[in-house]
C-alpha cells in the first residue's frame, strides 16, 4: 500500500513536470510560469523514491520484527500452556516430579540461558524442612529432603532475587557454603535467578554472568505463578491421599474389629454394620440396611432410657451404656455401647456410630459370682449359727435320752426315740455347717438356688 501511494504520487509529480516543459505560452498569456529545470526534477525523483526506498526497508523490518515478536509470544502462550496442561493432569503428589520435568524443557525451548532448575517446596518453616526437585545436567528430576533455612527466608521475603555475578556480588552467601553448591553441581554458577512461589522458591541457575535479561525474569515470574498452583494441586492431593489412606486403614480396622459396629443416618436408619455384628446378632448387612436397630429390642430396655439416649446423642455428647437385647433366634444376650454423632465440617451431625462389645459371657460371670458371694457368706454365717445351735442342741439330746432311760411308757418312749432322731440329724447337719468351706447349690422354689448342706464337701 505504501509503495502504491508512493509511486502515484511520483507519477502524478514527474508527469506534471513533463507537461510543464511541452508547454508553450501565447502571445496574449502573461508569461509568469517557470519551468522547472530537468536535473532538479531528476533530483526530486531520487530523493522520492530513496524515501520510497527506507519506508519500505523499514515497514519490511518492522513486519519481521513483529512476526519474531509474535512467534516469541506464541511461544511463550504454549509453554505456559503445556505446564498449565502437566499441573492439570496431575493424579498424585509424586506427579509434581513430571511438572517439574515439563517446566525445565520448556524453558529450555525458549533458549533461556540456565544450567539448572530447583524447585524447593517448604514443609515445615520453623525448622528449615524442604522438599526440592532439581533438574540439572542429566535433564532429569532428582527429588531430595534437606533443611535451607535461606531457602525459608528468601521465600517469605517474597520477592525476587537476581544476582547476576556471583563471583563479584554473592548476595550475603557464604562463600564455603557457595563453593559447596558449585562442588555439588559440578560447574561453576555465575548468575542465579531465585523466584518465590506460593510454597517456596523456584530457582535458576547459569554458568554465564548476567545469563537472565528482564525479559527472562518477567517469564519466569510467570512461571512461579503457574508452580504455585502445582504445589497447591501437589498439597491437596497428599491431603487427598492421606484422608483417604486413613479412610482406608479406618474401614480395616472396623471390618476386622471384635466389637460390632453399627452407622445410622440422622433418622436412626442403619446404613453399616460390619462382620461382627452379623456373628453377633445372626443378622447379615442385608438384612438390616435400612431398618432401625430396633430389630434387635428385646423389650428389657425402658422407654424412657431410650429418650435419654437420644437426648444425648442428638446434642452431640456420646452416650455409653448397656442393651439386653434379643438375636435372631431370639436368644437374649448383653452389649455394652457407646453411641456418638459423627459431624461434617460444617459442625452437623450426619451420622451416628455405634461400637458395641458383646458382655453376655462376662455378666453371666458377674452373676456367678454375686451367686457366689452371696452363698459364701450365707455359709459363714451358718458356720456361726451351727455354734450357737449346737449347745443347746446337745441338752436337749442329752435329756431325751435321760427320759428314754426312765420312762417305761411305750408310746412316750417312741415319741422320744423319734425326738432323738430328729435330734442326731440335726447335730449332722450343725457339724456339716460348721465344717463347710466348699458347699454345692440346688434349685428351690422360684428359680431360686440353696446351699445344699446334706451333700456337702468338707475341707480338705
């Protein structure tokens, strides 16, 4: 377009110039026309088109400048695009090793002059703890733990760092601890570029001074920015990972558990029960999905305990008690419970566990030896009354046989006889008590159980 109006122009110019110099005035024309000479027209024309000649080198360069800076640009938009890519498909934290493998090959693409690119990620700021990815001269990512409390500082100062020649100005390192870092990469580091990112520090190295140029510096910034969510994307997985690597240890934990565990919604309606309550109560998961643990009342449990549970539990406080309730073959036997609400992050209440111990065996044991405890003083105190009997149990035997002896009457004499009788068992019996430490039971009346005295065992 520029050449078109250009070379118009000129025609328009040097072809009024011709004009001019075929012309000629009448007579009557005044003659106040001058014709230019041809060697200033010549002149003209040069200079003409020489301009002609720049404008057009100029919008030529321009055009290639803007293409070089539009090509860089795009560039630079698909390098950003291609680690925007690694971060979004990253599946576990240990993917943060291929971002980082992505970041050093783009940035090698767009001929940034480095040698090598860590990533440190800050675990603990108190104490100096980083993870760090490092990609150096074998161009793969090499991840290790360190403690860089330089690494902590410079990252909560927040703001980037250039040091362009190390070896005229190191920044305030130590020069052993610099040699070190040198001794460890294996070449000299003259420039060093550190870029903070939301979890610590991105930072490149070069073996040339002045190796990053403002250009460099603004893209890598850039890049931290896009670091920064791939280790918020790295965190949120580990989290990710770790809740459900709990979830999962938690899950064994109550499937293999020798309590029954029983999980309910709000409304009480049973949507878990692990193995053990199946052996337990001989329900299977099946059978109770949905239902109420009511299925296992046995009807022992009052009312009105059943409100106070609710009351706590529905507040948020852990209720812990016993049930006798009923299996499904309708054997009654005894749990212990602690029941509590399990809440969202919100603080409601979504669910409510119950984990509950089987104690039949041990309260039947409990009985036993209430039982037992009870007989044994019952024993001791008939150990104690047997004594007190015994005395007068011996005179009154003593004179039945005096009467025996006198008395002629047959009918008095049997009566007697079967008064002295009566008399010897007794006295048995008296001796038995009074000798028993170890005694047997037997049913009575009512279910009720007694010491059986007349077969007792006596000490050893």
């Amino acid at each position: 377009m520029v050449f078109f109006i250009l070379f118009q122009l000129l025609g328009l110019w040097y072809g009024s110039g011709i004009a001019a110099t075929d012309y000629v005035p009448r007579l009557d024309e005044p003659s106040h026309i001058e014709v230019l000479p041809p060697v200033w027209r010549q002149l003209w024309f040069i200079t003409v088109m020489a301009l002609a000649g720049c404008l057009a080198v100029g919008a030529v360069i321009g055009l290639l400048l803007r293409q070089n800076f539009l090509r860089k640009i795009s560039r630079e938009q698909q390098a950003l695009q291609k680690i925007s890519d690694a971060i979004q498909s990253m599946l576990t934290h240990s993917a943060l090793n291929d971002v980082v493998q992505v970041v050093h090959d783009q940035l090698m693409a767009l001929e940034i002059n480095f040698h090598t690119l860590t990533i440190h990620h800050v675990l603990d700021a108190e104490t100096g703890a980083c993870l760090s990815y490092e990609v150096g001269t074998c161009k793969k990512v090499v991840q290790y733990e360190s403690i860089n409390l330089r690494v902590v500082a410079m990252w909560q100062h927040g703001k980037v760092r250039y040091r362009p020649d190390m070896y005229l100005d190191a920044g305030g390192l130590d020069p052993q601890k610099f040699k070190n870092i040198e001794d460890r990469m294996g070449w000299p580091i003259r420039a060093i570029l550190d870029v903070p990112h939301a979890r610590g520090l991105l930072a490149l190295h070069s073996e040339t001074s002045h190796g990053f140029s403002d250009k460099d510096i603004t893209f890598v910034g850039r890049v931290a920015e896009y670091i920064s969510l791939g280790v918020s994307r790295a965190e949120d997985i580990m989290k990710m990972e770790d809740a459900l690597d709990s979830a999962r240890k938690l899950a064994n934990a109550v499937e293999r558990s020798p309590a029954s565990v029983v999980i309910t919604n709000v409304n009480g309606n049973i949507e878990y029960v692990n193995p053990q309550f199946e052996e337990v109560t001989g329900y299977t998961m099946d059978e109770v999905l949905g239902k109420n643990p009511r299925v296992l009342k046995s009807g022992e449990f009052p009312p009105e305990a059943y409100q106070q549970l609710w009351k706590t539990i529905t507040v948020g406080d852990v209720w812990r008690g016993e049930f006798h309730n009923k299996k499904k073959n309708g054997k009654l036997y005894w749990e212990a419970a602690s029941i509590s609400g399990v809440k969202n992050d919100a603080g409601a209440i979504t669910h409510y566990i119950a984990v509950k111990e089987d104690i039949t065996e041990k309260k039947e044991m409990e009985k036993a030896l209430l039982e037992s405890e009870r007989n044994q003083v019952l024993v001791t105190t008939a150990g104690a009354a047997a004594h007190e009997i015994n005395q007068p149990l011996t005179v009154i035997l003593g004179l039945t046989q005096l009467l025996i002896s006198t008395i002629q009457d047959p009918k008095v004499r049997e009566d007697l006889e079967y008064i002295e009788r009566a008399g010897q068992t007794i006295k048995q019996i008296v001796v038995k008590m009074s000798q028993t430490e170890r005694y047997e039971t037997k049913d009575y009346v009512g279910g009720a159980k007694i010491v059986n005295f007349a077969n007792h065992k006596e000490s050893d």
